[in-house]
C-alpha cells in the first residue's frame, strides 16, 4: 500500500496551536457572503457552498459552510505532518480538502508509522526517505513536488496486517536464520533511507526515480543496522514510535521573544549559533552544523523559517484586514 498525502490547497485549516485554529474557526463564521468566500479561499474543487462527503461517513454529506451560522462548533483540531519534522495541527474534514486521503486515517494506530519519499522524480541531497507517526501532508518531504509514496508500516490501524508482502519476510528469515518482522524492516529501510549518506553512495544509481534498497548477507550487519533504524525512527517521530514513551526535547530554548508583530524574516548568528526570528525573537543554541544541514538541495532550517514567515504574512492579511 502506497498513497499521496493529504491535499488542503489552503493553509488556515493548519496552524501550530488548536486554539488558533478555533479562533479562526470563530473568525471565518463570523463573515458572511463574499467576506467568508474569500476568507476560506475558493478553488475550483471547494467553495463555501461545497457539500462533500464526510471523511469519516462517506454515505454522508458535509453542510455547506455557506449555511452555518457564527458560533457553529469548531472541528477537534488534530495532529498533522505538515513538513518534514514540521507538525501542526488541521482541522479535520472533506469541507477545504481537495483529497485528506481517507485511506491514511483510516490506518492511523499507536503503532503507525508513515515513510515519505519520492518515486517520480530524482532524490537529490539529504535522505531519500522521512518517518512520521502523522498522517502527512502531500509536500511534506520536501516542501514541493509531492509526497509521491506514503508509505504505511501497517494497513489496519490495529497493527495486525503488514504493509509488505509475506514472502518477503519468509525470504529474509530464510536468508538470515531468524524472523523477521515488519518494523524490524522498516528499521532497517530507515537506517539506510533517512540518512545522507545512501544518497551520496548510490548517486548514479539513484538518476533512475525511487530508492531501492540493498540488503547484506551478514545476518548481524542486518540486525545492527536495524538497530541504528530503531534509534532514528524513534527521534524523527518524537520519541513517539520504537523506544520509551515521551516527549523529546533538544537544547535549543527560545531566548528572547518574537514579540506581537508577526515575523517578515529571520537571520543565523553562526559566532553565537542563535537564530533572530523578526524584529526581536532569539533561538538557540543552534550549531551552524544543523544550520546548514541540506534536505533535498535545500536548508532544512533556513526553508523552514521562510515558508514560515510567508505563511504568516499571508494568513495575516487575510485573517486581520
């Protein structure tokens, strides 16, 4: 099983907190006519008078939000991939949603995990592979192009039905004398997919779309990159998937706040490894090393911060004028 991620074509149903995503809840129902068409963002696919289907109840029909009146009850705002290692959170339904993939959340468990990558087009710099314990979002491995392969460790969201082909695992155990379970490849996969390295090695491989996986004959080299795989599934979902519960926290503190005024742009002090967001906001530390850490041709950080400020910047006039 593979799918595309999850497809808005706006960006207010997505915000870093649910309560402003209620809040804009509030704010859109609170317009009326025009005001509100143009504040949920029409496209072709979705206006005010849409009345898809209910993501949960598919024999359902959504009201049109053109008919709900100020006050209605926001949506529970849920977990959400936006970017790589970028989670928001989205107010979940068809109504803005050009696709949410019904099939992802339908799969979502606590033992769910999500590889993101790229088939169609040629993998450049950075991992060939990102893991989530969220659904995500059409862009989030790079930010463009697509999440092209979404990839399930599970099929069911209980966790009983393997997102690979049976034989497989029978032909692994066979060639390494033990057995071999979904996760335990997904670790292994991992190991090689989500780090730089895979990429630099097999370049002139990779020309053709889509990774591909080799495997050792050494049943121990197989087991201790599995190992390695572990690890790094469980700091890319937060410490919420292959380890000990709980949440991560790194060094890096906010140390001086942005203030009220949203943010219009950023700059790295790579001598006292702090990151200015806006007029006032201090990060840090941050080593230059993570700075200038490239995903995909691009600086994770540095894309993060300006497709930060320029969401900001849009969703501010359109939310506040």
């Amino acid at each position: 099983m593979a799918a595309l991620g999850a497809q808005l074509k706006r960006t207010w149903p997505i915000g870093p907190t649910p309560e402003l995503l209620r809040a804009r809840w509030d704010r859109l129902l609170s317009l009326d006519g025009p005001e509100r068409a143009a504040a949920f963002h029409e496209t072709r696919d979705r206006t005010i008078d849409s009345s898809p289907a209910d993501l949960r109840d598919a024999s359902g029909r959504l009201e049109p939000l053109r008919s709900l009146r100020a006050g209605a009850a926001s949506l529970e705002p849920v977990r959400y991939a936006y970017r790589s290692f970028d989670r928001q959170w989205v107010l979940l339904t068809h109504a803005w949603a050009i696709s949410m993939r019904p099939a992802l959340w339908r799969v979502v468990g606590p033992r769910q995990m999500f590889l993101t990558s790229l088939l169609t087009n040629v993998i450049g710099p950075g991992p060939a592979a990102v893991a989530t314990a969220l659904v995500p979002d059409l862009d989030h491995f790079r930010g463009s192009f697509g999440a092209r392969a979404v990839i399930p460790l599970w099929r069911d969201a209980q966790a009983t039905l393997p997102n690979v082909a049976a034989h497989w695992l029978e032909r692994l155990a066979e060639q390494y004398g033990f057995s071999v379970d979904a996760e335990t490849l997904m670790a292994y996969c991992y190991a090689l997919l989500g780090t730089r390295s895979y990429v630099r090695r097999f370049e002139e491989e990779l020309r053709t779309p889509g990774p591909r996986v080799p495997f050792p004959s050494d049943a121990a080299l197989f087991m201790r990159s599995a190992d390695l795989g572990r690890r790094l599934l469980w700091l890319h979902t937060f410490g919420e998937r292959c380890g000990p519960s709980g949440t991560l926290s790194g060094e890096a503190q906010r140390v001086a706040s942005p203030g009220e005024r949203l943010p219009a742009d950023f700059a790295f002090n790579a001598r006292e490894c702090t990151l200015r967001v806006g007029e006032g906001g201090v990060f840090g530390p941050l080593a230059p090393a993570v700075w200038s850490t490239a995903f995909q041709g691009c600086g994770l950080f540095r894309r993060g911060c300006a497709d930060g400020c320029q969401r900001r910047a849009e969703e501010s006039r359109r939310w506040m004028e």
